[in-house]
C-alpha cells in the first residue's frame, strides 16, 4: 500500500511512497513505516519525531503542528489515535464476517465468551478476544488485554480472519473506547451490560467514564447495526435514548427487556430456571450457573447472537450448555460439603453481585476473601469493605495487586469500611485461613483476581493463582 492509500492529501512528492508498516513506538520505526506521534501519560511521541525520520519513517503523523524539521514528512490530523487505528485496519484489513462487542462495568468477559461458545453452537467458526484472552475455535487462548492496542487488535483480526473466524465476539473497555482503539472495527452489534463506579483514576467522574462507554453506540455501530441493552440497570435508558437518537435497532433484554424478555427466574441449587419471551414464544430453559447478574449476561450475549444471524431456537438450546468464563464463580472444590469459589469482582457493583448470587448457598456462614488493587481509584476501597462487612459473615482483608502502593496502607482503607474484618496480608494465608473457617453449610469467596496467574508487587509480576492457593488449601484441610 502507498501513503496515498492512507492519507490522500499527502505532498505530492510522498503519494507514491510504499507503507512497510506502522508503530506509535520510535523505537521499533523501521525504513519505510508511518510513525504515529501519540501523547501518552509517560512520554510525547512528538519529542521523538525527528528519531523517527532519522530510522527511516516515511510519514510522521500528529495532532498538533509540525515540528519545522520534520514539516515535509509530516501528516496532522485532527485525532491521531483515530488515525492510528483507521490506518491499522487498513494495513489489516481482513474481519471476521460478524464482530459483535460488548461494554460495561461488569460482565464484559462472560458475554463475550458467552457469546463465543452461543456462536459455535450454531455452527460459527467462532472466537473470543478480551481480558481472558483470545479464544479461538480449537480452544487455544492466548494474550490477555481487554481491549489491546490498535495495531495489536487489527493484526489479530486479520489473523483470525485468514484462520477461517467468521464470528467473534469481545469486549470493548472504557479506556480502549476513550482512546480510540476500536475505531475501524466492522462491528454487527454492539451490547451494553451495566455502569457502576470503576476506573476514576483515569475518568475524571462517572458521567465522562459513562460517555467513554457510550461511544460505542454513537461513533462505532454502524447505522444499520444492532444495540443490544440489558433493560433493567440504572443507565439503560440513557443508552436506549441514545441509540434511538441515531435511528439504531434497539433490542432490549431482561426483566423490562421488549427483544428478549425474562418473565420468571427460579433457583434450582446451582442452575437458574428462566422462562423467556422473544418474538412471542416463550422458551423454558435451565441456565447452569448461579446468580441473577449471570442470567443478565446471558441474555446479552443471546441478543449480541441473534444480531449476528444466529437461530433464535438454537441460541436458546445453547443457553443450557454455558460454561462460566474462568474465574467468574468459578467453583474450585470444597471442604465438608462447603464449596469455595473463585470470582473476579474487584468493583463495588462486582462483588456486591457476587456476595448476592452466593448468599443462597450458605446455609450457615458466607466467608469472603478479598483486597483492592494498587494505582487504581482508591475512592472505592472503603466502598468495598462496607459491602463485604454488610454482605458476608466473616470477612478477611489482603493484598490484591497493590502495585506501587504500601499494601498496608490499601489493606487500611478498605478496613475504614469494614472495621471487624480481619486482616492477613499475605493472600495465600489469607486464602488458607478462609478454607480453614468453613464448616458445614459455609461458602468461601475469593474475590478480586479470578483468572489472573500473577501477583503485580511494585513493578514485579510474582506467580501467583487463588485457584492454585485455594486448592493447596482445601488439599492440606483434607
């Protein structure tokens, strides 16, 4: 491809130049590359402009005036980061057929994978990309962003485009929305789960974390894509406003839903008993995994499924085979007849759902495990630790990824708000003290790192798994 193919009112001298490759690193800038000059929070990328031209960049792209070195090679834009990814998806351009995507504060990665294993039911090549990874149709996962970087997404599209994908499903983070990643994304639905308070150490408040959020539906669906909405949170309103505002299908799901409609929910020990309307049927079906917030996220990724041309009897069929994505309530064995889950709630609205879906199934005492993680809003610490003290029975406070921060000084905030908690630092102690609480009828939750295998202390990633620690303990209690 030229520069011209990228951008058709580059000087004439440079139309017919060969693009090689893109980076927004001048480190990796190679002869024939378009440098892409973004404002990051460490560093400028246009201090490293004229590194850039001297490695052989072809173009230097900005938002803001050109250096008067580089100005003959130089490209401005109104939004180099939409450039970026615009550009990335040409250089990349295969897609799967059908992208659907998914934001919100909480449930993102179970509908995404939801979604996935609903696609390959129905006989898609289907796949999954976000914080558990990409998942590919013969299972094999790898990476672990929640939504990556422009080049890293359109490069993994492609890929997964030539390896026959035609259905893909993932997620669409605040951040990676604010920051332009997903622009160029051919999506074919795009589905909202819920909004709590997250992220307001890079937010400056919940209404600018909520409109990051809502790009999805005003920028990137098409006009004739597919909003799918869970009906009965408190900012599905807004959403639907703003998609009807743009003359978007709107499909709705849940208790209030008007696409898929959840008209009864029974509990039956594990399993949910739903009886759901769409399109004036109605469909009685067992969904294998606890707590009303999963039968939510269920129903979006059913609707995410059916505006990807799946079969309405066949998305309903695969609803009773659900896997629950790894570490979301994720079971990992038990202790006289008390089982031990592990869940990735580390958000307010997150665990309070957990600690709900849980509270049925302890008879006797629900026990709670759980920290709050280092560089991230700290408002929400104490937040946290009245939820936990209010919802479970005995409470025991750690360490999560305290990052640069004095795991202390977390451990500290999170107290101010559960002050009987006890506290045990070190999260396999922690973990072994939990198992060695339960008694019959209890229940264990180890919140706030689900899936993850490490352990961020300072800028060191320690291996570290509650899976692996929780069963160490049930083995050692035995």
């Amino acid at each position: 491809m030229l520069l011209a193919d990228f951008f058709p009112d580059v000087p004439a001298a440079l139309c017919d130049v060969e693009v090689l490759g893109l980076t927004a690193d001048s480190r990796a800038v190679k002869p024939g590359f378009i440098f892409f000059a973004l404002a990051g929070v460490k560093a400028d990328g246009m201090a490293f402009t004229e590194k850039a031209l001297a490695a052989g960049a072809a173009l230097v792209v900005g938002d803001r005036r050109a250096p008067p070195a580089i100005a003959s090679h130089y490209q401005r834009v109104d939004d180099a980061r939409a450039a970026l990814s615009l550009a990335a998806a040409l250089f990349y351009p295969r897609q799967p057929q059908k992208i659907v995507a998914v934001t919100g504060t909480s449930g993102k990665t179970s509908v995404a994978d939801f979604s996935r294993q609903i696609f390959a039911a129905c006989g898609f090549a289907s796949a999954s990309l976000g914080t558990i990874g990409v998942i590919k149709p013969g299972g094999a996962v790898y990476g672990s962003l929640t939504t990556p970087d422009p080049l890293t997404l359109h490069k993994t599209l492609d890929a997964l485009a030539g390896e026959g994908v035609t259905h893909l499903a993932m997620e669409a983070s605040s951040h990676g929305l604010d920051q332009r990643r997903l622009d160029g994304v051919r999506l074919t639905a795009a589905g909202f789960t819920n909004l709590s308070r997250d992220h307001l150490d890079y937010h400056p408040d919940l209404d600018a974390y909520f409109g990051a959020k809502l790009r999805l539906f005003t920028d990137l669906l098409p006009q004739d894509g597919t909003a799918v909405v869970a009906a009965d949170g408190d900012h599905a309103e807004k959403v639907v406003a703003a998609c009807e505002a743009r003359g978007l299908k709107t499909f709705t799901v849940g208790a209030k839903g008007q696409g898929i409609r959840l008209a009864e929910v029974v509990a039956d020990g594990f399993d949910q008993i739903l009886t759901l309307v769409h399109a004036g049927v109605a469909y009685k079906i067992r969904l294998p995994l606890a707590g009303v917030f999963q039968a939510e996220n269920a129903l979006v990724a059913a609707g995410l499924a059916l505006a990807g041309g799946a079969p309405a009897e066949k998305v309903f069929q695969a609803l009773e085979k659900l896997k629950g994505a790894p570490g979301r309530l994720e079971r990992v064995g038990d202790r006289n007849g008390a089982p031990v889950f592990v869940d990735y709630a580390h958000k307010p609205d997150a665990l309070e759902k957990a600690i709900a879906a849980l509270k049925p199934f302890a008879k006797n005492r629900l026990i709670l495990v759980f920290g709050c993680g280092g560089d991230r809003d700290a408002g929400k610490r104490p937040i946290m630790g009245e939820i936990a003290a209010r919802g479970a029975d005995v409470v025991i406070v750690t360490d999560d990824n305290p990052r640069g921060e004095q795991p202390a000084e977390i451990r500290a905030q999170i107290l101010k708000g559960a002050p009987g908690a006890k506290e045990i630092g070190d999260r396999a102690q922690a973990i072994r003290a939990g198992v060695a609480e339960l008694g019959p009828g209890d229940a264990l939750l180890i919140a706030g790192k689900g899936h993850e295998t490490g352990q961020i202390v300072g800028s060191t990633i320690l291996p570290f798994s509650d899976h692996e620690a929780a069963r160490g303990a049930l083995k050692e209690f035995a």
